[in-house]
C-alpha cells in the first residue's frame, strides 16, 4: 500500500480546485523553471517569465505576491544548478537580498530545482511545526532539512512533491472545510510526523536553562516533568560539587556527593537537597509520583544551583 502522504500527493488536483476553483499545472511551470537553472546571468526579466508562467498555468501566485519590478542581472554567486548543501545557505541569503522576501525565494527554487526545494508556506509550516531560525534563510533551511527527511523516509521522487503532500494533508486537517477524521488520525497518531513535529517543538529548547525547560514541560506534562527534573537535579548537585572540588570523577552515590558537601555549603541548603533526593528515591526506585508542589521545589533547586 502506498504511504497516507503518497495518497496526499494524489489528491494534490483534486484539494487545489476545491479551495481555488483552479488546478494548476505544475509540469508546465517546471519547465520555465528548467531554462533558468544555467542562466548566467540570472536576470529579473527571466523570473517574471516564470511568475507569468504560473499565472498561465492556473496556480494561485497572483492573489498573494506581486512579480519585483526590478530590471537587469541579480547578483547571485552560483547558478541555480550549482546548489548544494555547501552552495546554498550562501546562494537563498543572495536572492534574499535581491527579491526581498524568503517565500519568493522559494517559490523560483521550487519551480527550478524541485528536486531540493518546496515552497515555504504557512500551511506546511504548520503541519511540521517548523522550527523558526534566527532569520529569514535558517527558517528556510530548517524547512527543506524536514521536507528532506520526509522525502527520503516516505520515498517521494523530490522535495517539491513532499511538499505538495504536506499542503493537501493541511487542506484536510484545517483548511476551513469540514475536517476529515482519516487525516486527522493520521496527522495525530503517524510516528514519523510526531517525531519530526516533536524535534521541531524541542529543538529551541536546548537552549534554555534546564530549570526553564523542565517549568515548560511541567506545563502539559507533570509525569514527564518529575523525571527531566528530578534527573536535572542530581545533574546540577554534582555538577556544583565539581565546581567546588568535593570530587572530580568516578561513580559516586548522590548521598555520598550530599556528605562530602557538609561545611561547603550552608546546613539549611543541605538539608533541603537531602529532602529533594528522597523525592528522587521516591521517584527511581519506588514508582512513587511527586506532586506538583514537590517537582516546583526540585525545579527551584535547580533553578538556584544554575
């Protein structure tokens, strides 16, 4: 049987023509596209050829972007064949900087080159929980790593037909019309999407002090959020206990890290880390649950040792 997102991709025409009343002949844009992959120079006049070209062929480009107006050669290192993983982060910032807008970048790359590149679209963004970067370019390319990983997991000829499965499974799931439950179980419940949704999601969050990680995930998971914090914790003990000399390696019990803290650390700190390391017993080694309160006392903690 063919992946659910395969059958997307067949319903690609069928999803089009009921939210737009068109359907757009993508091959024939393609093939515009195709004369710009060695243009040297790329030239502003060319890529309006491309936008007329999905004008004339029924796709909806019209009602959301207008063509730049600008005349003459861009100023790009590479042509649009030579991109690569090595080439492009350089290659999407330099038509960035000539066409203004990041979805315009993509749309030129998806209709050149729809081997490596989809268009950058709210509704695909949301189905993966695109991780946003810290500009324009990272989120782009945080965007194609996942049409990337989808593209060699499920099996898709290119990146673009990836994307287009991805916008038809939006248009089912949350397009405005009525929901269709098939999708929805399968956007809910496929463990591909979830992982990538999930890495999406977590991704930022290495970045943040783990007291504010665990809080987060308290949030929504407070059994989840007892293990990162009471891990964090015994983490964080002897991460200070190294700082402070009590030991520099080797296998050693957390109480035994606790006593060789005495007269390092104030007596009401130390009695207060013991406490927090029965919850951590509790927790470990007899399936014992904390309460909320008890994981708020251990997230502190480890907010005050960082």
């Amino acid at each position: 049987m063919p992946h659910f997102l395969q059958a997307c991709l067949e319903q690609f025409q069928e999803t089009a023509f009921s939210r737009h009343r068109r359907s757009p002949d993508f091959s024939a844009i393609e093939a515009v596209g195709q004369q710009l992959r060695e243009a040297d120079p790329l030239t502003f006049e060319a890529l309006r050829q491309l936008f007329q070209a999905c004008r004339a062929h029924h796709w909806w480009f019209e009602e959301y972007w207008d063509p730049p107006e600008r005349t003459g050669p861009l100023s790009v290192s590479f042509l649009l064949s030579h991109f690569n993983e090595q080439t492009e982060k350089q290659g999407i910032r330099e038509l960035l900087n000539e066409l203004k807008h990041i979805e315009l970048v993509s749309i030129v790359l998806r209709f050149v080159r729809p081997d490596r590149y989809g268009i950058l679209s709210p509704p695909v963004q949301r189905i993966l929980n695109v991780a946003w970067g810290s500009d324009a370019v990272e989120t782009y390319l945080n965007y194609l790593r996942n049409l990337h990983e989808l593209q060699r997991a499920i099996g898709f000829k290119t990146a673009a037909e990836t994307d287009m499965s991805l916008w038809v499974l939006h248009a089912k799931c949350f397009g405005g019309e009525a929901q269709n439950r098939q999708f929805l179980e399968f956007y809910n419940s496929d463990p591909q999407l979830l992982d990538l949704r999930a890495q999406n999601l977590l991704g930022p969050f290495q970045r943040l002090p783990k007291s504010i990680f665990a809080k987060a995930l308290l949030a929504v998971r407070s059994d989840l959020a007892a293990v990162v914090a009471c891990y964090l914790f015994e983490i964080a003990v002897r991460t200070h206990a190294q700082h402070l000399g009590v030991y520099s390696q080797g296998e050693i019990p957390l109480a035994m890290v606790l006593k060789d803290l005495r007269g390092r650390i104030g007596r009401p700190v130390l009695r207060h880390w013991h406490s927090l390391k029965k919850i951590r017993n509790d927790l470990f080694h007899h399936d014992k649950q904390p309460s909320i309160p008890q994981i708020n006392e251990v997230i502190n903690a480890i907010e005050s040792i960082e």
